[in-house]
C-alpha cells in the first residue's frame, strides 16, 4: 500500500511500469482537487490474463474502513496492449485506487493527474467522430429546440452525421415503382399497399408518366389525396407532398390510372415515402 499527494495538476506514477503477479495493489492517494485523469497501460499480458484498476472513495471518513465504488467511472479491464484513459469525478479528496490482476502475470502501469471537476467534465465530453455511442461513458452538451405548439423542448438529431429537418429523412425509404399496360377508358389499380400495424408511411411524391391522354387518382381508404393528368405532349405527372402527406396504421394506399380513348400505352409510375 502507497501513498501518494497530489496538488492541482500534479502528476504521478501511482504504480510504475513492471511486471506483476496475480494479486490486488493498492494505493492511498490524498488529492487537492475532485477529479482524476488516469491511464491504466498494459504491456504484455500472460495468456488468460486481465487487469483491473478501480477507484474508491471512503465514504465514512476513515471510520469503518468502508469503501464506495465510484458510480459510473470505474477503470474497466483491459486486455490488451492499448492504453485505457478514464476520467474519475467526483470525489472526496482521499480515494483509494486498487489494481486486480487475475490468470497469470501482467505488465502494467497506472499514471494520474488531479485537476478539478471542470476541466474533467469537458475531457469527458470529447469523442470521436462516427464513434459508438456509451450510454455509460459519452457526455456532451445537448442542443435542444422548442415546440411551441406543445410547449416541450425536444433534443436536436441526426442521420449518418446531418440534423433531419424533415421528418421523411428520418425513417426507412419506401420506393412503389412499376409499369402498366393501361386499357383505354378501364380505371386500373398501379399501385396498393396497407401500411402495417404500428407504422406510419409519409408520402413524399407520386410521379405518373404515359405517352398518352389519361388521368390518375390517389387515394387512402377511398379518400382522394391526389390527382393528375398525362397527354402526349407533357407525359409526366408529378405532386409532392409538403408537408408530408400522413398514412397511418393499417390505413391503404392506392393509386389509379384510367386511359382515354386510343391505342392502350405503357404507364410508368413511382411513389416516394418513408415508414416510421
């Protein structure tokens, strides 16, 4: 067992680089500060080995020896040779760190520096970019926006890296595309889908295209959402629906084309949505 003090932004070697057997080591350490920055470094490990370093803090002080894992900010166990920073915030200023090998022989090191609670807190905050989130390690500072409709502040996200401002950005694309032989002056069915239970389709835009006079409805249960026209001279029909158009649970989408009088033709058709 060691002692060690530590100053604001003193710097130790709590245990040095060396090779040790199975055991526990622990050191005292007697802090001017609440907050730690500590890397445990692992050299070389005997197979089936693991180390383990732990903060404590004497929660009594000093009265029954009892000791009080640090919540949410243990050293974890490492096993291999990559360094494993952690910061250790808050506590009183005597915690105790002990190091658990287990399995065999290890070579390590544990280096500390005090400082205060704030600039451990932005240490903390720093991550990589397009790294994976821990609920249990990652802190940052939110960026929230106001309904004012709802009166409810709501935390501001992403989608691969960019902020969705449109809610058809936010779940999973549905592409509808197809072709028909329209029959002149006979309304045919394109395109049907039931939207399945506990989701939500939002209509992003329905495009029709034919070389020949017709019309095209959509509807949702019968309910017409949407209409147009194709003609020889302006083939492509196309609405887009802003804001998005809502489907709901179990709710049916259909989307129809009746030809006009002539030779039957090729009708082309594409419906954009996402599903929630």
């Amino acid at each position: 067992m060691t002692d060690f003090k530590l100053k604001t932004f003193d710097t130790q070697n709590f245990l040095l680089l060396e090779t040790r057997p199975p055991g526990t080591y622990t050191v005292l350490l007697e802090v001017q500060g609440n907050s730690i920055l500590s890397t445990l470094y692992i050299k070389a490990l005997d197979g089936g080995a693991t180390v383990k370093a732990n903060y404590y803090e004497d929660t009594l002080g000093g009265l029954s020896g009892e000791r009080k894992e640090l919540p949410g900010h243990p050293l974890q166990t490492v096993a291999s040779s990559n360094p494993s920073k952690v910061t250790i915030t808050p506590f009183h200023n005597s915690p105790v760190l002990e190091v658990i090998v287990t399995g065999g022989n290890a070579e390590f090191s544990v280096r500390g520096t005090a400082v205060n609670s704030f600039a451990t807190d932005l240490d903390s905050a720093l991550t990589f970019d397009n790294g994976d989130f821990d609920i249990d390690e990652n802190k940052a500072v939110p960026i929230a926006c106001l309904d004012e409709a709802t009166s409810k502040l709501f935390f501001l996200r992403c989608n691969n890296g960019a902020l969705v401002s449109d809610p058809i950005y936010a779940g999973d694309a549905v592409y509808v595309d197809g072709m028909e032989l329209s029959t002149p002056l006979i309304e045919q069915t394109l395109a049907s889908f039931t939207v399945a239970a506990g989701k939500t389709r939002l209509l992003g835009v329905i495009k029709v295209s034919c070389f020949r006079s017709g019309t095209w409805i959509a509807d949702i249960d019968s309910a017409i959402i949407a209409s147009g026209r194709t003609s020889a001279g302006q083939p492509d029909s196309c609405i887009e629906f802003i804001p998005r158009r809502k489907i709901s649970s179990t709710e049916t989408f259909n989307l129809k084309y009746t030809g006009l009088s002539g030779p039957a033709s090729n009708v082309h058709y594409h419906v954009m949505a996402t599903e929630l």
